[in-house]
C-alpha cells in the first residue's frame, strides 16, 4: 500500500479577512484508508491544433489508466497543468467524451462534453475522478495550438 | 489589485520505486491577463443532513452572460471523518467525482450555460452519501459574480 499525500496551499488578500487554505489529503481507496496503488505517471500531452480531444480515457486499452477499474465505487485524482508562461493562452478542460470527432459538443448527457473550466498558462487543478465509462473523459482543447507552438498539458493521474 | 497564489504539492515516497515529488504554484488572474481575480464568495461551511443534490454556488448566476468563460475558481472539502462517507460532485448534471472524507478539490470554472435543450447550467453540486450530517467547505474566487436581484415576492 503506498501513500500519495496532496498538499493544497491558497493565499489570498482579496479582502480585510483574506483567504488562506491549507489542507492536506491522502489519497485512499473508495471507502477506507489504504492508499491508493496504481498510477499512470507524469504524462505530456502535446497538442498541436485547435482540435478537441480525449485527455484521459477511463479503462480504455491504449489509455495510461487502462488498467484502470471503472466502477462508481472506485477511487481516482487527477492532476492536470497546462504548460505555458502565456497567460492569454489556455486550454478548455472538459468531461464528456470528445471521441466521436473533433466537434465541439454541448453537454445532453449522452456521451458528448460540457467545459469544467479553463487553465490559463502555468495553471493547475486537481479533482476526483468518477472515470465513467462514454460520460467520464477527459477533455482538453486548446486556444491557441500549433506544430511549431505546441500546447503542453501535464497531467497524472493516481488510482486503485 | 488582489493577489492570491495555489500551490500543490504531491508526494509518495513508495508508490514508485522513486521518490515522487512534484510541485506547482500560480497567481491566479482574470481571464487572458495578468490582473489579480478580485471576487470571492468568501469560505463557507455548511452541514448537510439529507442526501439530496444541492447548488453550493446558488449566488452565482452561471448563465450570466458577463461571466460565463471568466476565470472562476473553485475549492471543496469534506470534512467527514469517516472514510466511507462520500459526496458526489457534479458539474451539468455530470459527475466529476467523488470526495471522501478530507479529501479536497481545486479546480477552474467556466460557468458555462449548456446549449443542450435541457437547460442545464454548469452548476456546481454536491450530495452527500450519508443523511447523518456531513460537513463540507467551499469557496469560490471569481472575477465576476451578478447577485440575483431584489425578489420580495412570497409566492
């Protein structure tokens, strides 16, 4: 059994009381305290046009989580960075399922994507992760992307 | 102008045959600048007692047009200390994941309005996996957030 500690540091002086989290997690499986055990490691993504893509495919053969068990009573983090010093660059980190092509699609709940969030360059984010199964990928979509100016996503994700 | 930094940090020392030590730490900023997000919903703690789905961000109007794809970001905590008591975070009706107990988010947030018939907004919920009590944290730092006019109105 390993331990994967996260620690999560916020400093703010958005207002007179301000806004300081510190906080740290170990990463365990579903329902207990053992840690979690398997990783995909530190991937690169290096994305080179305006396409939307899968990111990280839940158990899928040729995933770096295939071995992955997809159920909802499993447990998953990921850890997803965009890498650029551009702060008007980012790239659109979805959940969904980009796989039917390089359209854009709104969320109906069938399989297609609905946009989290964006990081902009040198921003970062973790969540859980349910992995679902058509619903639960992974998104990313860059603003700005090219073959002589790639877009680089750093990801990795830890799961049991 | 505000100035608020993350930072993570993720270590093992035997997951891997070496030692994983990774780092990161930004400012975040308005979206495409480089000027300090100012908004803020401020920590809340809430104690949930029925495992119903709830809005945590009901104050934040997610198909306002002035901040959908603004830089918004997000932290959620539950402060169970059972390791089997979960909450189920969704974004659109979609499940991200599930927090168990001390486990944490961070993540951005487009505030994005589905385009699907359904309307459905790109709400924030939790439900909580127990009906006991759980107690979660939760903070939004935004650059724009359009509080829901005066309602008086009692029926």
């Amino acid at each position: 059994m390993a331990t994967i500690t996260a620690q999560l540091t916020v400093n703010s002086d958005i207002s007179d009381y301000g806004i300081s989290i510190n906080k740290s997690m170990t990463l365990t499986k579903a329902g207990t305290n053992q840690g979690l055990e398997r990783t995909s490691g530190v991937q690169r993504a290096y994305l080179t046009n305006l396409n939307h893509v899968d990111l990280i495919k839940g158990g899928l053969a040729g995933s770096p989580v295939a071995d992955m068990t997809v159920t909802g009573a499993t447990a998953a983090k990921v850890y997803i960075k965009y890498l650029s010093d551009d702060t008007s660059k980012f790239v659109r980190i979805g959940l969904g399922n980009a796989a039917d092509g390089t359209t854009q699609t709104a969320n109906n709940g069938d399989g297609t994507f609905f946009e989290i969030g964006r990081l902009y360059g040198n921003e970062w984010m973790i969540i859980p992760w349910n992995g679902a199964s058509n619903v639960g990928d992974i998104t990313v979509q860059p603003s700005v992307a090219t073959t002589a100016d790639e877009a680089i996503v750093e990801y990795i994700v830890f799961f049991e | 102008m505000a100035t608020t930094t993350a930072a993570i940090t993720l270590t093992s020392a035997d997951l891997l045959t070496d030692a994983l030590s990774l780092s990161a730490t930004n400012t975040l900023y308005k979206s495409g600048s480089t000027v300090g997000l100012d908004q803020t919903t401020g920590m809340a703690r809430a104690f949930l007692t029925a495992t119903t789905v709830v809005d945590i961000f009901p104050q934040l109007i997610e198909a306002s047009i002035a901040f959908e794809n603004k830089s918004s970001w997000v932290y959620i905590c539950n402060k169970s200390e059972d390791e089997t008591e979960f909450i189920t975070v969704k974004i659109c009706e979609q499940v991200i994941g599930k927090l168990y107990a001390q486990d944490f988010l961070w993540m951005p947030w487009s505030m994005r309005e589905s385009a699907n018939a359904n309307n459905h907004h790109g709400d924030i919920t939790v439900e909580p996996s127990v009906a006991t009590g759980m107690a979660i944290e939760f903070t939004c730092i935004n650059e724009g957030t359009e509080y829901p006019t005066e309602n008086l109105a009692t029926a």
